[in-house]
C-alpha cells in the first residue's frame, strides 16, 4: 500500500470525492429512461419537466346535469317573470360531463328549472321536455367545466427533479401524456468481504459473524432510488475480491465494498482500489465509520465506476450509507437530497468525543414536562440496535473533546417532531416488562423510550426532571423493604408516587444438570463451588449482601465473590462458558443462555412516577394497561416473573 | 334505489363502515405471511413481535487486534514499571471478531504493546512474539465487544405493528431470524366505470375523459401498504358492473367502485351495492367528495367484502383516499395510522364554506417575513393539480360558514414545516415564465409558489405583506407606462423595488390560416369580423383600450366588444370553436389552442419586490436567475418573450 490515508476531515474527503467524480463527468443526473405510466413509478424522479400536451378539460364541460343555454337570455328571470326556453332551440339536455354545445355558455341544473310539455304544463319526463321555465337568472360559464380550468395546453405540470407521488400520475395523464421521462436508477453492486462472514441463516458458531450489512445497504439503496445487486460473500483473498470489483465495474454506477470488521479486509479493499483505479481517500474522520474509502475502479472501456469501501461494523455501515451513499444517488437521479428535520434539545448524560473526529452520537428523543431531552445510546459501531431504536443523530463535530450534561445539543430527527410528543421516557433499571409495555403502547398511540442507567440512575433523573418514569428495585438492607427508602433518600422534596409492577424472581444460575448439586446460598461456601458475582451497588449485588448477612455467611468464605461482573448475561456468560460455577441473577438471563435456573428470592421492581405525570394524558394508557388482563398475564408469563402488585400504588 | 343516504357527516359515516367491518370480522390485522429476510421487505409491517433468537455478538470478540490477556495480570503495569506476559501462557494474539479465549477477559490493542522475542529483544514479528511488554495497566472487558452488547437473547428486538426500515432488517438478521412474518398486504380491486371514460393514451374527443382515477388509487393503495389490481373500464351497464364487482369481491379485500364524473354512473353503483350486499352510506357530508359510497358485498362463501364507492371528480377520489382508505389499509396492516403534520397558519383569502360539510380546502403555504401564510388554490373538484400543487389541507368544519381573510387557521402540511422556509410567495399575476423560474429555482433549494389573483390581487398582497414578490402588468393609460404608477398609487407607504422581468407581446388571436384576413385593431371595425373581450379591469382588456383610443376606435364600433371572457385561455377557446373571429391575448394561448398570432403590442411584466426582501438570503437565487443566460434564454424561448429588461431595478 503506498497511499495510507488516515482519517482526513468529513468535508475535505467529500470534495475529493466530488472532485473525481466531476473529472469522470459522474457528477449530475446519470441518464433518463421514458416509461409508462402505471402506479410503480411513485418515488421515481423526473428527469424532464412535464408540459401538458393537451388542456384538462380539453372541452368545455357541463359541471352538472341540466341544461345547456346562453347566460344573456335568462338575464331577467326572477321567481315573479319567470323566462321559457324552448329545448332544441335556446336549451339542450347535457349530462355531467358532457360537452357544452358550441353555442351555450352556461348550464342550469335539472332540480332548479320546471320542465314543460308542449301545452306549457308541468311534465315528469324532466330530461326531455318541450321547453323549461326558470325563475332565476345566472351568471355566464355557471355549472360548466371550461376548458383548461385544470390544466392549459402548453402550461408546466411538473418540474425536472420531481420525486413522483400518486396525484402527479394524475395530472401527467390529464396533461395527455400516456408516458413519463425519469431518470434512469442508478444500478449499486454490493460486495460483502470477510473469511468470518456467514451467510443469514447459516449455523453460528464462536468467531463467525453473520453479514446483513449488504441486506440493510441495499434495502438503503432502494429506497433511496437505486437499485442494488448483492454480491455473494467473498473471503478475504485478494485475487478473488479484485475479480469481482473488476466485474461488477463494468455492470454498476457504483460499488460498496463492505469490508468484515475484521483486521485484513480493510487493507485488501483499499489495495484493490489502489490496483484497479485510484484510491481518493482512506479513513475519513467520522466516528462511527473511519475507515471509509472511497475510489474510482478504471474499466475497460476508460470510462469510471466509483467504489466506497464501506467498514464492517454495521452502525458505520448504515452511517456510511446516510452521509455518503444517499446525496450521491440524489445526484444521480436529479432529486434534492435527504436533509434532516433538526431540533434543539438538551441531552440528559455527559458525552466525551474524539476530538478529530465528527462524531455520530444515537439518541432517543422525548418531551419531558416543557423540555425537549435527548438521552444517548450506546456508541458501539456494533450496536446495530442503537440504530433501531434511534430518534435522531447528535453530531459533536471535530475539535469538540464531548458535552457536559445538560448541555444543549442540535438533533437530527429521524421521526416526525410531533411524535416526541406522544413519547414516554423511562429512564432507569430496565426490565424485560417495559419491552412488553413498550408493544401494547404502541396501539394506544404512545412510543416507550427507555434508557437502562440502573435504578440509582434513575432516581437521578428523576430529580433533574429528565423522566417521566424510573424502574427501581433497590433494597433497603435494614427493613428488607424495596424502594421506599431509596425515594425517601434521592428524592426528600419531590412528590412522587410508587407504582407496584412485578415481582421477578432472583436466584442462581447454574450449568444444565446441574452438575454441582447446587441448592441455595449456602453452597457458596463449598471448596468445590466457584462464584461469580455483580458489580457494587447493583440492585443484585445488594440482594446477595443482605441474603448472606441473614445466613450469617462472610464474602471471604466465597470463592469467586470478587470476581464482578457487570449484567445479568455476562454473569450468565461465565458460567455456560465453564469459569465458574454459579452467580445470582433472574431467571430470563437462565433462559437466554440455555441455564438451569434456581429460584431463590422474589424482589420488587417498581416505577417511580413524579405525581405531576400521574394526571396527565400520557400516561394514562399506562395505568390503564397496569389492569389490563391481557397485558399482566403476558407479563406473568415471562420466567420467574409475577404481576400481583401492578397498577397498585405504593406511595 | 330504496336507500339514499344523502350527506350524512363524517364521523357517522366512519362510525357505520367500522360497526359492519367489526360484524364481519374485519377490524383488525387480514392476515400475516412469514417472509424470507430480503431488502424488499422496508415498508412491511411486523404482525409479530421479534424476539432475539441468539444474542449479537453471540460470543465474547476481540474488539481490535491485539492480544487477548486477563486485566489482572496486568494491574500494576507503569511506564515506569512495566509487565512481561508470556504469549501462549498469560497471552493470546486475536484479530478483531476472534471469538476472546475462555481464561481471558481483556484485549490489548497491538500498538500498545512491546512484541518480545525469547531473549526479551523488541521482534519485529509483532503478531508472533515470544512475549509482549505492557507499560499501562487496562480495566477488564477493555477492547472486547461482550456477548450479548447488541442483543441479549429472548430479548424484544422489534414491536409488531412495526413499519420495517433498512435498519431493522439488520437487527433481524443479527437476532438470529432469516425470516420475518409480516401481515399480509391487503388485495385492492379497482374499478373503474363510466361509458364516457377512455384508457390513458387513447385519442382523447369532447366528451371523453382520460380515466387515471384507477392510475391514483392503485398509486396509493400500493404506497400505503396494499397490493392494488385495476380493472379495465366497464361502460355504465348494470349487469357488466354487478358481474365484475361480485367478481372482484370472491378475490379481493376491498372493492374501489370509481364512478365516472357523469351523471348514472354514481346510481349504478349504489344500486349494485344494494344488489349484491349491504349499502351503509350513500353521500358523505365532504366537500369535495360527496357521493361516497361504503357498503358490504356478500361473498359466497358467507364472508363479506368492503367496498368503496369512490367519485369521479379527480380530487374527490384522491381525498376519499386520504380519508377512507388509508386508514382502513393501516388497521388491516396493523401500524398506525398516517398522522398529517399539523401547524397554524394566517389565510390569505377570504373563504366560504356549505355549512353542512367538512370543506377540504387545498392550499399552499410559505412564510414571509415572520408570517406563516397559507393560500388556497382552486376548490374545483375536477382541478388534480390543486392536489399536485398543494402544500397542505385546511379544513373547514361542518357547521362553518366561511373565514376571513387574515384568520388563523389549522393546516395539515403535506411538506415538512422546514420545507417552508426556502418557499418563495408570489402572489399576483402569474405568467408562464414563473413556471420556468419555479423549475430553475428549485436547484438552488428554493420553491417558487405562485397564485394568480391577477396584477392588482397581487399589489393589494404586497400591501398586506403577504408576498414575498408579485406579478405585475398594468399600463397607466395617461402615460403609457407600466407598472409605475400602479405601484405608487396602491403602495404609498411601502418601500418597494420593481425588477424588470419580460417584454410579452400580445396580439390578435385568429383561426389557422386566418380566414378572415385580419391584420391589425382597424379590422376590429368591419362587419364581417366577431371580436371577443376581456373583462374589465384585465391587463389584456386595459391595453386594448389604450390602443383603441390611440387609433380614434370606438367600442361601439366593435362587433362582440361586449362579449367578454375572464382567460387568455377562454378567449382562445372561443376563436378555436368558431364563436369568434378574434380576440386580445397573449402567443401561448394561440400555440395552446393552435391558432395563428398576430403580434401587435409589447407589454411590460415585471416583479415588485418589498425593498426588505431584496437582500434577503431566500431571494439570492432569483437575482442570480434573472442575469443568467441559460434562463434568460429559455424564458426568451417563449413565444412572444424578450427579456432585455430582466434584472434591471426599474424603481
């Protein structure tokens, strides 16, 4: 490799990028195709402003059903000197639609004339008659539909660069037009590499990873325009991911190179590109998502296909496609490209930054009494569920080394701003119950956003006003009572309220069979016994502590007891991978792991609500879910799970 | 017909559809597929929760390369002091993804090691030492991606009723699922009826219309989650009708019976409705959009087929679109509901309203100056393009009779509210180089929205500041400058600029060939000759009297001077169907309608632009139009444009 180009600023690759792509005249709209008009073109683009061939009307039309006439000899009718027009002469019978006759320049409507037989009685054969009497005068072109009212011939229906909705399929037939020219989509090759690579569906096993980055860029692809092939995996050898650049250059617009995340792929991508074109730029300074590269392949015939090698880890690769892939297909295709709804709001939790790097930070959204808030999820580029579960990108761009909490911050939104009104803030312990909560919400309208800080966490959002609620199970170990005192403690001038939700089940979790005979906390103590316990202060941790007091059991008689691990999983982790042989944890992180699972202690999970939100609007579907049958008997049957206290307050 | 419900209020109408769909089963989600995880699945709906079926990663990873190692081993490490493990022993090299070994609980990234050989001698074979030297101690779980970081197992990944997004593919796939189950996407018949109606590309005649209602509905059937199928036209026969509707009912989830605009066609289909099933509404009290039709057809099986009488009337179909049949698509799919945006705004023009009906009021919306404004576009059921055009809905509920101009009003935007700040107002007289200018304008992030209210419209908008720009033509007759003297007396007390804009010629608009021989105005006057005028107040018809006097004409000369249509357009119209021999207008119209041109007289269209926004940001891009040559020159392209004058400050 003689080009390394490490991390250059955002900005400055996007105009090398741009550069090279302007040299290769791959810079505008890529080409247009003519198509007929059916329903599938909605979210193509124009690529020609659309003039309208014929008027719409292209006659003038009778509006209603009634009678053609001219406006000027009916000038004087009143309900006292009604005027008689005789049919065939001053008036003719026109149904809705119908063209007016040459020489009419209104119509009247059937229900407001008399209709006459020849001896000038009242006849029922209203459509025809000999002749009608009126007894009201109207202006000239009433009731009719002239022609061009809804389009001129000639006249511009619609622009070039236009993304085509439902009623523009309308108006381009109105306009008679039978076809519409768009511009052609670009066609992406995506090319996932990686030995590690499994295909979806395949067995996992320890050290492979299953590729879906190439589902979710191609279903980006397509739904920003394009239209994506995907490419089988190709292992990491060189030979190989250079043969299938090469050919897909000569059939694309564009490749994506989706290098495994792990170490190798990357240096081959970049080396291909070095090889088969030039390399513009390796690494740009965005984080998710560095290693982007970006390139143009040489094809035979000289023109260039520009490749970006996009990273492996999946949150940089759906980044990589909003930053770089979306405005180049927007390009391509003539239409303006995405630009996000930005807000302001103040984020809840400390962030540090790279300071070289513009840095992606996923949030969730929701308004909080009269506060906008934003709360960070995870930044691991792993953690594609961060992107699931995101309302909207923080950017801290370079030179900024993070924000303080509280700190204002400019959101860019993936939802609609309304629906943050309609959001729940639960920021606290999580529990597998708010999952469910967040799913029967959903029909009542109301989005669940929760962000799993532990209780003591929650308690502290409470206090800053930054949560509608906050799941808490924290132990007082001197009354073996659940939460009250930790209110009383965090919050002593806040009025909040205690709503009773489940009792989980705490106990041990052990190997399948159960190898070591373990039954309770007193087999801790045995030679042959190895622990694994949590981290201090967690809800868990705590419950052991007071549990072993009661036993009169001393840590130092475990082994294992300093051993701390920081969630139920990896608790569960440790013992199906051998390392100890038991910890203390709930019954779903058993399941999860395929454990056997000793039930021990019941403890109480409980939300934690200011009163001012107990009134409100909300939450009321809250409550009413909390007594919903259906809803407590999904939520008792999860393991080790009990819903006798929920919706009951407790404070 | 022994039912006709005529114009029963929304709400009932909803009310009775919903009440017949629950009796027969079908008020929730149809049906659900399992669907093999593939991009075209974005816009699907979740019918089941997803549930993680493995964890991701579903092992503990390396997160960087680098050596796998446990944090203990190293915990004292220093610059000063630093700490030697032994490769194979205390440590492991991992390339990032490598599953971590069991005894280990850290990685140590590459670079941040010394690789030792078996004498302590830095190697250079950095992957494969003998030993690594560490000079900093790393807390444990450093540089590893834990098992269960993305996803824990049994956990909810995805809510159902969920609108699937590229994203959330991924995080399927990563659960561990190759397959989603979806609900199944609703079966839509679309018939089209009307003897008058033909297929889109068929030679259109007066009193045929283009059929393009089933082209819109299927659009958004298909866009809102359905699977649309249109069926050819069927003339207005009752048993051809009966047939297909029973037909379409034994394979389809809704009927959509699109009556022709003409008279019978509405009839026929409440008739069959009655016949075949259960007719609930007949007549929804919505304007536009009244004769709806809900009923029930009876399968025969026993089961019950919706059905939706929708009107002809172009808008009216759109909208029962809108209200109807995007939220039963949405129940049927199980996600909610489309929620329009909704934002205040001030209406520009005085609006009257049928008391008895919701009145659905297209409108554009932009903000000038700290104004939100909206202005409503043509009501006509018949005009698509106020559909196509329009920027939201403005409702006028049942039991209102009109608003004022200047009330604030609630908007349901069809735009993000973003949208309308780059949006350019120009009320006023419209000319068809503002469609050119639109088209160009939207390349730089601007909409040009225009409404045509005519010159002194647009100067009485100017004085409300309630434009951003307007068209003008208004010759003053004593002078025989234009726009000038208008803008002094109508804009007193407001700083205004006026940018010359075009030269347009007008001129007489004869037959082909012109049969009559007619050369100039003094022709006007010979008996053979059948003028028609514009009606007072018209730029057109002010011009024609100017020149009139200039050459000692008097109207009473005139055959037809009396006879006054209120467009270029219907002045054209009216050469074109033989009621006239000529007539004032501009050369579009003639080359609309096929008419030769005489060109007579040079007008002056300028634009009046409020002084304050003549430095505004949002009105740059139209400066830089008017001096640039590819729009000058398309703009002159016109027939009977010059643009000399445009970009030249006048005042």
């Amino acid at each position: 490799m003689s080009i390394y180009l490490q991390d250059i600023p955002l900005n400055e690759a996007l105009a090398r990028f741009d550069n090279a792509l302007k040299k290769a005249s791959l810079s505008g709209v890529l080409g247009e195709e003519t198509v007929e008009l059916h329903e599938h073109l909605v979210g193509r683009v124009t690529a020609k402003p659309v003039w309208a061939r014929i008027s719409s009307p292209h006659y003038h039309a009778a509006a209603m059903d009634g009678f053609a006439l001219r406006a000027e000899n009916v000038a004087g009718a009143m309900p006292t000197a009604p005027v008689i027009l005789t049919v065939g002469q001053q008036a003719a019978y026109v149904d809705t639609g119908d063209p007016l006759p040459l020489w009419a320049n209104a119509v009247v409507p059937i229900e407001n004339v008399e209709a006459l037989d020849k001896d000038g009685q009242i006849t029922e054969d209203a459509r025809r008659p000999h002749s009608i009497r009126l007894r009201a005068a109207l202006p000239p072109w009433s009731h009719v539909r002239p022609m061009g009212e809804d389009i001129v011939a000639t006249q511009l229906v619609l622009p070039s660069g236009h993304v085509l909705r439902p009623v523009d399929l309308g108006a381009i037939a109105a306009a008679g037009h039978d076809r519409v020219v768009v511009s052609r989509k670009p066609r992406v090759a995506i090319l996932p590499t990686g030995t590690e690579l499994i295909e979806i569906g395949q067995p996992v096993e320890a050290g492979k990873i299953i590729e879906f980055n190439s589902l979710v860029l191609a279903a980006q692809v397509n739904q920003w325009g394009g239209e994506a092939v995907r490419y089988p995996i190709s292992p990491d050898e060189y030979a190989l991911i250079r043969q299938r650049v090469r050919e897909a250059a000569e059939k694309s617009d564009l490749i994506l190179l989706n290098a495994g995340s792990s170490a190798g792929s990357e240096d081959f991508s970049a080396a291909v590109v070095q090889e088969l074109g030039e390399l513009l730029v390796h690494g740009v300074a965005v984080r998710p998502g560095h290693p982007v590269i970006l390139g143009m392949i040489d094809r035979q015939d000289g023109s260039r296909c520009p490749i970006i090698g996009v990273p492996g880890y999946p949150v940089s690769a759906a980044l990589t496609g909003e930053i770089f892939i979306e405005p180049l297909l927007a390009r391509w295709l003539g239409r303006p490209p995405h630009k996000p709804i930005e807000i302001e709001a103040k984020i809840t939790r400390k962030l540090t930054s790279p300071p070289g790097d513009d840095d992606y930070v996923r949030v969730v959204a929701g308004r909080v009494g009269d506060q906008l808030l934003v709360a960070p999820l995870s930044r691991g580029a792993g953690v594609i569920t961060s992107l699931v579960r995101s309302d909207g990108i923080v950017v801290l761009p370079r030179g900024i080394q993070g924000i303080e909490a509280g700190s204002r911050v400019k959101v860019r939104l993936y939802r609609q701003p309304e629906e943050l009104n309609q959001t729940i803030f639960a920021i606290g312990s999580h529990d597998i119950s708010l999952d469910l909560l967040a799913q029967y919400l959903s029909t009542y309208g109301r989005r669940l956003v929760s962000a799993n800080v532990g209780s003591q966490g929650g308690l502290v959002a409470l206090r800053r006003g930054e949560t509608h609620l906050a799941g808490c199970h924290l132990l007082d170990a001197q009354t073996g009572v659940y939460n009250l005192a930790a209110v009383q403690q965090y919050l002593p001038d806040q009025k909040v309220r205690i709503l009773g939700w489940v009792n989980r089940v705490q106990g041990l979790l052990v190997a399948r069979g159960n190898p070591k005979n373990i039954k309770g906390l007193q087999d801790l103590v045995r030679e042959d016994v190895i622990f694994t316990n949590r981290q201090r202060g967690a809800g868990t941790r705590i419950l052991l502590d007071y549990q072993l007091s009661l036993l009169g059991i001393s840590p130092a008689q475990i082994r294992g007891y300093g051993q701390e691990e920081y969630t139920h999983l990896a608790v569960a982790a440790a013992i199906a991978s051998g390392r100890a042989d038991c910890g203390l944890g709930i019954a779903a992180a058993a399941v999860a792991l395929d454990l056997e699972f000793i039930p021990l202690f019941e403890e109480e999970y409980d939300l934690i609500i200011p009163s001012v939100y107990t009134e409100d609007d909300l939450l009321q579907p809250l409550f009413t879910l909390a007594q919903d049958e259906d809803f407590r008997k999904a939520v008792a049957q999860l393991p080790g799970y009990e819903t006798s206290r929920m919706g009951r307050w407790i404070l």
